[in-house]
C-alpha cells in the first residue's frame, strides 16, 4: 500500500502508512498527534489518568429504567405533595437538564472529538458520550413517569430566560468551534479550543448543573421523589469525573503548549467563570422566587460561589469569592466511597477512590 496522507498534514481520522516505526509513548499529545504518531494505538498508554477515567466510569454503568418510579408516581399524584413554588422548582430543574444534557453530548461528538486526537483520551470521551446519552434518557424516562408535559419541559430551554441565557453561554463555544476552521497550531485557536473545553466541562457540568442537583438531592434528603433522586446521585457522581477528567485535560493542552496560557486569556477565563455564576444566581432565582426546603437564593449563591472557587483553583487560576459552603452534605453525596448509597435504595459504589475529587 503506498502512502494515503501526508504525514504532516493535520489529520483527526488518522491516515496510515506501512511503516516498522513503532508509536512511542513518549511522543504523543494530546492534541495534533498527526504530526508526530499514529492515532489510532490506545497502547503504549501515555495519559494514564485519561485510560483511569474511562476504568472508572465503566465501573459505574447504570441505566435509568433500573431504577423504580413507582413512589415518585405516587407522591407526583398527590395533590398535597408537593406545593406549587415545589413543583416549580422541580420542572423548572427537569426543564433544564433535559436539553443541557444533549447540548454536552453533541459538543463531546461535533467539536472536542474531532480536536483531540490522542487515542487514550478519545477512549475516555466515547465513554462520555454515551453516558450523556443515558443522563438524556433520564430525563426522559422521569418525564414520562411522572406523566409531565414534554413539550412544556423540553421546550423550556427556548421559553424560559434563564435557562436560554446558560444554554446560550455554552452553545455559543461549540459554535464557535464549528463555524471557523480552528487552526491548532496558533496561539488563538488553542485559546479558543479551551474556552469551549471550559464552557462546557467547567462551567456547564461544573457550575450550572449544581443548583439542580442540590435542590433535587434536597427532596431524596427528605425520602421525596426517591427514585429521580437516586438517578440525580448517579448523574452527579458521573458529571464529577467528567468535570475532573475535564479539567485535566484543559491542564495538559496548557502544559503541552504553554504558550496559550496568556495572562490576558487567564483573566478572560476568570470573567467568564464569573459571569457564569451570575447567570446560575440568575437561575436560582427563577427556581426558588420565595424558596422551598429551606433552600434560597441567598444560600445557592454561597454555594455557587463556593464551586466556582474550586474549579478555578484546579484551572490554577485564584480564588474570586471566598464564600463557605452552605451544604456540606453534597460532599458525602459525591463521595460514594464513604456513602456508599445515600438515599438507601441500591448499593453501588466507585471502584476507584482517586477519581472523586471534585
Ligand atoms: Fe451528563
Ligand atoms: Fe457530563
């Protein structure tokens, strides 16, 4: 077979030639591996944190449909259940993850695939794809439990201003990706490829997801919807890995090519982040206008605030708020480890504890 493709052109796919060069760990990368090895051998194994990731979040396989609605039907049911701002609240949290849950997938597939070409971490991001899809499935399978309106829930993401603004900052990264042909080797593309990986893994999984966690979590805490909440616990324990492997993956883009890591794109960053907590201080208070379950505004802004700290500090970037955080309790939550089954219903636990930082 002669020669298909130019080794040195940019290529996601990879093109093969017949040759007795054996890939070498030590030179691949995370990203524009075309121009230096093959990109289809997962082994040798460079990024082992990337393969550990995809262990782990095969270790954790779980399918919505496992899960009984049937007290959730129940209590659905009832008309002294819930009050109307607790119902709200819930709709408005289905409401916002029945779309952001596709829009991550689709970015994973149509944008970070097609630019990350290193084989270990497309290994981790295939994995991710199809847990996306069974986080859209869920919410999917809820909504059809609990006999909701799914054109008022799936269409809240284009009716509701809040939930547009957040959908809106993550969508406008994966456009930006698909629109323009992002050339890797420049200094401005790489920026802008870290900005989408942000927007999404950061921001999106990292930050804009959390009130909906902890407003629902707080429902399982008082053994209401149980079986949405025990599903909730199980997207949350996925969207920590996926955040982290996330966050690392963003860490090695930078350390592999420094010269991206501007001062003027670390502030860009930190403004961003920032702006995302005002749009999820925005959401909170759509949710909760007079609060339910002892939850507020006030209290999920602490919270945000607090998350929003800490994934600032894994990008190496300071701290912007200082806050405390209200609810220690989402930490046993996440942790599995120590809780192996919070809400009591099934026992499932990580296999692999280094992986729950969060
Ligand atoms: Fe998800
Ligand atoms: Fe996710």
């Amino acid at each position: 077979m002669s020669e298909i493709r130019n080794p040195d052109a940019p290529q996601c796919s990879g093109g093969i030639r017949m040759t007795r060069e054996r890939v070498c760990a030590d030179n691949k990368r995370i990203i524009l591996n075309s121009r230096t090895v093959d990109v289809n051998q997962l082994v040798p194994i460079k990024y082992k944190w990337a393969w550990h990731y995809y262990l782990d979040a095969c270790a954790n396989h779980w399918m919505p449909t496992e899960v009984s609605m049937q007290r959730d039907i129940e209590q659905w049911k009832n008309p002294n259940a819930f009050t109307p701002d607790e119902r709200h609240v819930i709709k408005r949290n289905l409401g916002f993850f029945s779309t952001a849950e596709t829009l991550v997938g689709n970015n994973i597939v149509l944008s970070i695939y097609k630019l990350v070409d290193n084989p270990e971490c497309r290994q981790y991001l295939l994995r991710q794809a199809f847990e996306e899809a069974i986080h859209v499935h869920t919410f999917q399978y809820i909504v059809e439990s609990l006999s909701l309106d799914e054109t008022e829930i799936f269409n809240m993401y284009r009716e509701n201003q809040a939930i547009y603004e957040k959908d809106e900052f993550s969508m406008s990264c994966t456009d930006g990706i698909l629109d323009e042909q992002v050339d890797l080797t420049t200094s401005k593309g790489l920026q802008k490829f870290v900005d989408n990986l942000a927007a999404f893994y950061v921001v999106t999984e990292g930050i804009f997801f959390y009130s909906g966690f902890v407003t629902l979590l707080s429902f399982g805490r008082q053994n209401r919807l149980p079986g949405t909440c025990e599903q909730i616990q199980y997207i949350l324990r996925d969207e920590s890995i996926h955040m982290n492997f996330g966050i690392q993956l963003i860490n090695a883009i930078i350390e592999e090519n420094p010269h991206c890591w501007t001062p003027e794109f670390a502030a860009y960053l930190v403004g961003r982040i920032k702006r995302a907590v005002e749009l999820e201080v925005n959401y909170a208070q759509e949710c909760l206008p007079r609060g339910v379950l002892g939850l507020n505004v006030q209290l999920l802004r602490e919270y945000v605030q607090y998350i929003a700290d800490r994934r600032l500090e894994k990008l190496r970037l300071p701290r912007q708020y200082n806050s405390g955080n209200p609810f220690p309790w989402m930490s046993e939550v996440i942790d599995l480890k120590k809780e192996k089954n919070f809400f009591e219903t099934r026992v499932t636990e990580y296999q692999t504890g280094g992986a729950l930082e969060w």
